[in-house]
C-alpha cells in the first residue's frame, strides 16, 4: 500500500512536471507570438512615422516652392505697378506739354 501510494505519488509528480512542461512551452510560444506582435507592429508604427516625416518634408518643400513662386508672381506685380504708375505719370506730362505746346502755338499764331 505504501508503495503503491508512492507510486502513485511519483506517477502524479511525473504527471505535473509534464503538464509544467507543456504549460511552459505554450507559454514561450505565447510570450514569442507576443513579441513578434508587438515588434511588427512598433516597426509598422516607426515605418508610418517615417512616411509621415517623408510626407511631412514633401509637403514642406511644395510649400516652400509655392512661397518661392507667390514672392515671384508678387514682385512681378509689383514691377507692373510701377510701370503702370510711371507710364500714367509719363502720360500726364505729355498731356501737359502737349497742352503747353498748344498754348504756346495759339499764342504764336494770334501775335502773328
């Protein structure tokens, strides 16, 4: 009986330790699945982050070039402005001495 009961005693240990085993290695796998997750998906994480510094730097640059070509298409209207400003001023002055001329031949002629 004792030694039945010490059979069955090393039978239940060897039992358990089996079922440790098992356990365990169910455990390495879930601890590796978790692992290999949790890196793909900090990998997925640090890729869409690359892509939105990539994105974040395209789009910096288009906008940088758009300020580029607004200062231009400004200066440019600008320039225009000027030219406007001084083609109605140089207008002006040949209106007046068109009108001085004129004048100036009314009065020629009327002494004549």
């Amino acid at each position: 009986m004792i030694t039945k009961s010490v059979n069955d005693y090393r039978q239940h240990t060897h039992d358990s330790q089996l079922q440790l085993e098992h356990l365990r290695e169910r455990m390495k796998t879930i601890k590796e699945s978790l692992h290999f997750s949790v890196s793909r998906q900090a990998m997925d994480l640090r890729a869409e982050d690359a892509h939105q510094t990539q994105e974040e730097l395209d789009l910096t640059a288009k906008l940088t070039q758009l300020n580029a070509i607004l200062a231009q298409a400004h200066a440019d209207v600008t320039e225009a402005l000027r030219l406007a400003a001084e083609t109605q001023s140089l207008a002006i002055k040949s209106n007046i001495a068109a009108d001085k001329a004129r004048e100036e031949t009314r009065r020629l002629e009327v002494s004549i």
